[in-house]
C-alpha cells in the first residue's frame, strides 16, 4: 500500500477516493483505475488523459496533476466527481482502454496482427 504524503492540513489520503461510487439506489464502489501516483511529481494524475490530453484540455489532473502537499485531499472528492464527467476524461477513458485491449490482442485489429 501506498503512503501518500499528509496535506496542509495534515490529513492523509483516503482509500474511498479509489473508488467512484454509483448512484443512490446500488451505491457501487468502481475502481478508479484511471488515478495515477507520480513519485517523481508527489501528484496525483489522471492516466488516460495524461496520455491522450491536448492543449485544449482544461483538466488539471491531465497536466499537473493535484499536489497534495499544496491541497487538501477533501476537495478531490469534487474534483474527481468532476473529472470522470467531462467528456474529455470519457473520450481519453475509452481511448485508453481501446488500446490496452489491442495491446492484448484482443482489439479490432487482433486478426490483422496474427496475420503480421
């Protein structure tokens, strides 16, 4: 498991933020496989739109990432809410998982890399 430095406020990161929860009725926990550590950076990323991200792309966790070190780990509840809304973040999601489906040969192109 991975210690996280504290926040200004000297709180930790909380294993909840791992998960995204779905609406009321189930209260689902997701996995947000999309959340990135940078050990080098001490930041918080957004993998898929770290890859796939353009100059257009407003999203702090595509670029910079989230400081813990400088914010607080509370106001990442709303940041990721937000984030894995904007239809950047789906459009880089699906990019992403498209690749790592081709990458194990399973995509559509899975024939044609056989045949290669």
């Amino acid at each position: 498991s991975k210690s996280f430095p504290a926040d200004p406020s000297g709180k930790h990161f909380h294993e909840t933020l791992l998960y995204m929860k779905t609406d009321n009725r189930t209260c689902k926990a997701i996995p947000r496989e999309w959340l990135m550590w940078s050990e080098t950076k001490n930041s918080i990323h957004c993998l898929p739109c770290s890859i796939f991200h353009s100059n257009q792309n407003k999203s702090k966790l595509a670029k910079e990432g989230f400081f813990p070190e400088k914010q607080q780990y509370k106001r990442l509840y709303r940041i990721f809410s937000m984030h894995e809304r904007s239809s950047e973040h789906r459009k880089h999601y699906l990019q992403w998982k498209s690749l790592q489906i081709s990458l194990k040969g399973n995509g559509v192109d899975s024939n044609l890399q056989q045949i290669i």
